[in-house]
C-alpha cells in the first residue's frame, strides 16, 4: 500500500511539474503581447547584477537557477545569518542543532557537522563569503553584517566552484569600502529575551585613490530554552553573546589595478544546548524471546521521552523549551581571516588573484546525560578542535567586447588543517565544583592532527551562435588528499572531473529558456581505525551528482514582473550514510552483534558508508510583482520529489545500526546478522514536498516627507523528516512561518523599524538523530531533537550619515 501511495504521489507531483511548465510558457507568452495600459503610478522591478558565473552578469542572463537577495531583501526579512535563509529561498532548508548549521537543497542534506572522527564535515551546499570558500559548517553561521546581496545557486556548481558544491552554493557579498566621502551608520535593537545589540558601519577615505571601511557589531540576547533545574537565566540554554569585527581596505593603483584587503574577527561566549541535539524525545528498544538467547522479537517498543536517564533522575523535559540539566552547556568559538584581492585589468583580459588564510577554534561543553541527575563526568562533557585553512586562486577572464566568445579560467588551491579530541570538566577539589578541564584517555583520536589538500584547474565559455542563440560549456578537473597522522588509518585520494553544458536562447525581449546539464561531487574519506577493525570500509568514496535542468528568465507587462522557473532532474550517487551502529567489543569472536549485546561484550561506534543511489526531480519559482511603484509583491514555489532507491542499504554481519529498531516495516531482520537494514522508498532529511512563500510591501508617504512600510511575509512548509530514519519520532509536522516588520524612514538619516520573527511561535523540528546504543543488555535506538527559536520581537534604531 504504501509503495503505491508513493507511485500515486510521484505520478501527480511529475503532472504538477509538467503543468506548472507549460502553463508558465505560455502565460509568459502572452505577457508578452500585452502592454497595459493603465494611468497608474508603476515602477519595474529591479535588475540585479550577480557573480554566479564568477563574473558580473544579469541574473536574467545566468542559465541555472540562482535566487538573490539584495541589502534591504536581507533586513526586511531578519536575517541575521544562515539560518534565515530558508523562509525566502525556493528549495532551500536550513537544519540547525547546537553551533552547527545544516543546509539542505534538492534532496541532498547534511548529516555531519564540524570535525570529528576521522575527518572535517565536507559540505553539502557550498558556503562562500566573498569568494572564500568557509570550511566547516561551524563557520557558517556568522554574522551578516553591512552585505551587500546574498547569492543563492541552486543545483551542483562543480565546474566555477568546485569541491562540495554537491547540492548548490550560497556567496555571501559583503559591501566594499568606497572612494572620496565619508558616510557610517549606528544601528541598536532591543528584544524579546532581553536582547540588546548594536552595530557600527564607517567609510572612511584615506586618499583620492583610497578608502577604508569598519564593520563592528555585537548581539546578546538572554537563553530561548528554559532550564528549570538551576536557578537564574543564566544557565538557560540558546543565549546569544557574539562579537564581530570587519575592516575592509581598497587601494587603486591606477585604473587598470585595484587591491583590496579584509579582515575579519568573530568571537561568541553563551550557554549552547549540546552538539547534535538539546533533547532525549523517545526510544526504541528491542527485547529477547528468552533470557540470554541473543533471539530478538522483531517489533520494538517505543517509549516516549528519555529512555536511558540516570536512576537519580527526577524530571523529564517538558517540551521544546522547557529542560532540566544539573550541568551548565557552554559554546566557545574565536576565528580570524584575511583575504587579499588583486584585480588587474589587461588590454586582452581581467586577471583576479585572491588568497586567503583563516583560523578558527572553539569548545562545547554539555549536560552529556541529557538530565538532570548523573553527572558521571562533573560539569560536564565536551569536545574541542582547532583548524586552519589557505586557498589561493588565480582567475583570468575575457574583456567585454564585441566577440561573439567570453570566457573564464583559472587554478585554486586549498589546504586545511584539523585536529579535535573530546574534553570533559572535573572536580579536583571534591567540592563538587568542576574547576579544570580534562582529556580522557579513552575515546580520542590517535590520528589528529589531519590534513586536507585540494588542487583545481576549471574554465568555463560562452559563445554567441547569433543573436539569439548561446552555448555554454565547462570543465574542472580537482585532485583532493587527506592525510592522517600516525599509520592507524589509510591516507585517502581521489580525483574528478566535473562538467556543465547549458543551451541558451532569447525568445522574446527579456525572455530566455535554457537548459543544462551539470556534474558535482562531495569528497569522500576515512573511517576510524576502531570502527574498521569491527567491520567498517576503511575508506568511503566520494559522492557524485549529475542534474538535469530546464529554465525560463523573464520580464513581463512592461518589466512590473520579474517571473522565474525552473525545473530539474538530480542523480546522487554512492550517496554517505551518517550511522551509529551496535558492534561487539571482541574484534575476532564468531559471535554475532545480537549475541555480543546479550551476553554485555558490545559497544557503539559512529561510522560512514556509502548506501547507494537517491533520485530527486522537482521545480522552483520565483516571481516578484510591482504593480504600483509603492506595492511590491513576491511569491516563492518550491515542488520536490526525494527519494532513497531500491539499493540503498547499509550495515554488515559486524556492525548493525538500527537494531533496536527492530523490523521496522520489514526493513531488515534483526536475527539475521547479515540483513542490512533498507532506506528504500524514505526521503532524506529537511527535504519536505512543497514550500510556498508569499510577501507584501506597501509604502506610505507621509505628510512630514518620510515613510511608513508595512512588510508581511509567510512560507508555507509540507511536513518532511529532520533525519534519514522517516519514523514518527523524526517527523517534520506541515507548518507556516511569518514574518512581519514595519520601517518607518523618518527622514533620509533616521530609520525606525519594529520587527518579529516566527509571529505566530510554531515549533519546529530542525534536526532529529537516531543514535544506537545499549540499554540493560539489549539494543537501543535514541532519538535526539532540536527545534527553531520560539517568537521574537523587537525595535530597532538607525542613524546614517555621510
């Protein structure tokens, strides 16, 4: 039944597709044999340069599908960092859990975060600021602050942007220095959970061919999540204390060369909630037939709640932000970058030179029993890591002209270094007071710090069949290596070649159809020499992508409406599982897992596996309406059909990973030992079937010259999974998120605007993990969760001058 409810859903979502096209073709059709003719005050929409193709262009003009999202697109919706990104961008999801952020597009979802095990967490959706490719997901939620556009490429960007643009790509574009005038802003905000912040923006210029720009800012808001166990706010969870600082310097040599240095600072200090997930939710546990028989009944029993608290203690959670923890969660992150830019303008081509080396390091500590009774480890559990990464790349491209042919080239390298090791707080004293911080001796990695190194050559040309015909061609080749210290673990290689072909054609005055082809991979790696020796592969390859895509650029009645669609088809292969998996402590024993587990010689690792194949088609579209200069209207569709094939399958006779989940709809046989369990048919994480997002602004003029802007916005979200496991426990339920500020511009230096964010206060699951573990000698699965902030609200004040 329900393999023909899913043949049902992918019939009608493929029909919805294919109408959703046509109609889109010839509405625009139409549109565009129409002029209206109307004494109406209008005013058309805005054109908006981007560097998707690493050059400037029009984004009408770019054939993949790219949202952008200019300064004031930024502060009407509160973005304030990644996270915001979602309830604005078609197709875009954003999972978050402790310091960690966890975007989702097309099917394809991040799992690991940060750097653990045996390597640093590969991106899914590629994060750049300015260019700068960010590392890790843990630098991905910085602060945005003073940014001119955010550019959002959906689909995998292997041939421009290289390694982990798997699923797409978001480029963060901070505001350059400007030359000749002095100008800044002040900026302060108060809010809901007593937050005060502020920022600080200043433009000076240090000669005629000079100039230099500060960015300083500061947020702090009180915990989001309550914990009633120890007293005061200041040991509840999700409290905000960041600092940032940003100075960007331009220098002109001459017309032809411009140099520009940024540096970049960032610290936070504030109680975090753990570092996957803040809450024990429910458990599934098997039981044996008999005593001792290592034979298991195939249907587990669910238990709401925390499954596996200590026996001390006395309360369980009472809802998403409402927790007991008797030991204090904390976040600490410092990190540092400077990028150098040189731009040279030559009679026969534009030479770009950009190199950049960042630092980042950080330590998190948790109430690792979830409780508020244990403490095996006092204060706390915790881990910390340190990593350093370099880039250089060297760009050539072709000069505008009247040739038909324009093109870009270059070569990157990239380094990182990384190392980490779990920490846990403890009392020296007996006091019962944590007062230093301890590594153990178990548990930590024998093979940090590692390295990894990454070399590209790509190029990409466009050329001009006739007027109205173009051909887009690309190709990079990346060679990637990671190194290990010690020879516990094998050093991992690999190579790629990445390709896009894309067909252009104007069919009416701002009108293009395109249709592409395109290639991506994310790097594979290791696995710990630990979890290998207990059945693990010692290596697992990279994942690839091939996506298909058909699109429509458009400007209609009189250029009021901007009209984008696009629809796509993806193929991910040897796609990596994330997997806690139950194994027996004995290395050469003959006895199996279940065995192991039911005579208590059996332990739990966290390991990787490439499953197999996930099949995802859907369509994205974006239309912006200005019927009247003061109205402007938006509207987002996001429509995608996820899906694990048949051969996805993961786990061996030495290491099973969802045993306590028994027979779950016959996805394996817990008393076979070589039954793997299937994701066939299940939709990855944050991948929900439909988001639908409308807006509103409407600007008053007032009798004293200023204006009042009243400004809505709500994206509707179909329910979906937080994690790979589609159980219950794991279920995304359908919701709406609403946005709503008003700006009032009292005059051209002063800005006033009242703001809240999540208006109606839903909850939402933004990451659940299904763990494995061991719980009175028989098998376990947890399930940890992580919700959205609840509703803040709050006023902010601007002064500008120049």
């Amino acid at each position: 039944m329900k393999q023909d409810q899913r043949k049902y859903h992918t019939t009608y979502l493929s029909r919805a597709i294919q109408s959703a096209l046509l109609i889109s073709v010839s509405f625009c059709a139409s549109a565009q044999q129409e002029t209206p003719d109307s004494e109406a005050k209008t005013a058309g929409v805005e054109r908006i340069e981007v560097t998707a193709n690493r050059q400037s262009q029009d984004l009408q003009e770019v054939s993949s599908s790219v949202s952008a999202l200019g300064a004031d697109d930024i502060l009407r919706n509160g973005i304030e960092n990644i996270s915001g990104l979602e309830n604005v961008v078609p197709g875009l999801r954003i999972g978050s859990s402790g310091g960690e952020v966890r975007p989702a597009m097309r099917g394809a979802r991040t799992n690991e975060v940060g750097v653990a095990g045996t390597g640093i967490a590969e991106q899914v959706v590629g994060i750049f600021q300015d260019g700068i490719y960010v590392p890790t997901t843990t630098g991905g939620l910085g602060a945005y602050v003073d940014i001119e556009r955010i550019e959002v490429l959906r689909g995998p960007q292997g041939t421009l942007y290289g390694r982990n643009t798997f699923a797409g790509s978001i480029n963060v574009i901070s505001k350059q220095p400007e030359l000749g005038y002095t100008s800044g802003s002040v900026k302060l905000t108060h809010g809901s959970y007593d937050r005060s912040a502020y920022e600080a923006i200043l433009n000076l210029p240090l000669s005629d061919k000079a100039a230099t720009r500060f960015v300083m800012s500061h947020d702090r808001h009180d915990g989001m999540i309550e914990n009633h166990f120890l007293p005061g706010s200041s040991d509840d969870l999700r409290e905000k204390n960041q600092f940032y600082l940003r100075n960007t310097t331009k220098y002109e040599f001459s017309d032809d060369v411009t140099a520009l240095l940024r540096l970049d600072y960032s610290k936070k200090d504030a109680n975090s909630e753990a570092i996957w997930g803040y809450q024990q939710i429910a458990g599934y546990q098997i039981s044996e037939t008999s005593p001792g028989s290592g034979v298991y009944n195939p249907i587990a029993t669910v238990t709401p709640g925390h499954i596996y608290q200590p026996a001390d203690a006395e309360r369980d959670d009472e809802g998403p932000y409402d927790v007991y923890r008797n030991a204090v969660s904390f976040d600490n992150q410092e990190a540092w970058s400077a990028t150098l830019t040189l731009d040279w303008a030559m009679d026969w081509a534009n030479a770009k030179w950009t190199t950049n080396y960042s630092e980042l390091s950080g330590e998190q500590f948790y109430d690792n029993d979830y409780s508020d009774g244990g403490l095996d480890f006092v204060g706390g559990f915790g881990r910390q890591d340190d990593q350093k990464a370099f880039s250089t790349e060297l760009q050539l491209s072709s000069v505008e002209s009247d040739s038909p042919f324009s093109w870009i080239a270059g070569v990157y390298l990239f380094s990182q270094e990384a190392d980490w090791e779990w920490l846990w707080r403890e009392d020296t004293t007996g006091n019962g007071e944590p007062d230093s911080i301890t590594v153990p001796s178990w548990g930590n990695p024998n093979h940090d710090p590692h390295e990894v190194d990454s070399v590209a050559v790509f190029g990409q040309a466009r050329y001009q069949l006739n007027d109205s015909n173009r051909l887009l061609v690309g190709l990079r080749y990346n060679k990637d290596e990671k190194t290990f210290t010690g020879d516990s673990i094998p050093d991992w290689d690999d190579s790629a070649v990445l390709w896009k072909l894309a067909y252009e054609l104007d069919v009416a005055k701002d009108m293009m159809v395109y249709a592409s082809a395109a290639t991506g991979y994310r790097t594979g790696g290791a696995n710990d020499a630990r979890v290998v020796a207990r059945g693990a592969d010692p290596l697992y390859d990279n994942e690839e992508v091939i996506s298909y895509e058909i699109g429509l650029k458009s400007f209609l009645f009189d250029n009021t409406v901007r009209f984008n669609v696009s629809a796509f088809a993806n193929q991910y292969d040897d796609v990596k599982a994330q997997l806690f998996a139950v194994s027996c402590n004995d290395t050469t024993t003959d006895l199996t897992v279940a065995q192991c587990v039911s005579t208590g010689v059996s332990t739990t690792f966290e390991y990787y596996e490439n499953g197999g194949q996930v099949d995802t088609y859907g369509l994205e579209a974006d239309l912006e309406w200005r019927p009247l200069s003061e109205l402007t209207l938006n509207a987002t569709l996001a429509l995608l059909n996820a899906e694990f094939a048949d051969d996805f399958a993961v786990g061996n006779s030495q290491l099973q990973p969802l045993l306590g989940l028994g027979n779950v709809d016959g996805r394996q046989d817990i008393n076979d030992p070589n039954s793997q369990f299937s994701f066939a048919g299940y939709s990855p994480a944050m991948s929900p079937d439909y988001t639908l997002g409308l807006s509103a602004r409407y600007e008053y003029s007032l009798p004293n010259g200023g204006y009042l802007t009243p400004y809505l916005h709500v994206n509707f979200v179909d329910d979906h999974y937080a994690f790979d496991i589609n159980i219950p426990e794991t279920k995304v339920d359908a919701h709406a998120m609403v946005t709503a500020r008003i700006s009032w511009e009292v005059n051209e230096n002063l800005n006033v605007d009242f703001f809240a964010n999540n208006l109606t206060d839903e909850e939402v699951l933004t990451r659940a993990v299904v763990q494995s573990q061991v719980l009175n000698g028989l098998p376990i699965n947890s399930i940890q969760a992580n919700w959205n902030n609840p509703r803040t609200y709050g006023v902010s004040l601007q002064y500008k001058f120049d």
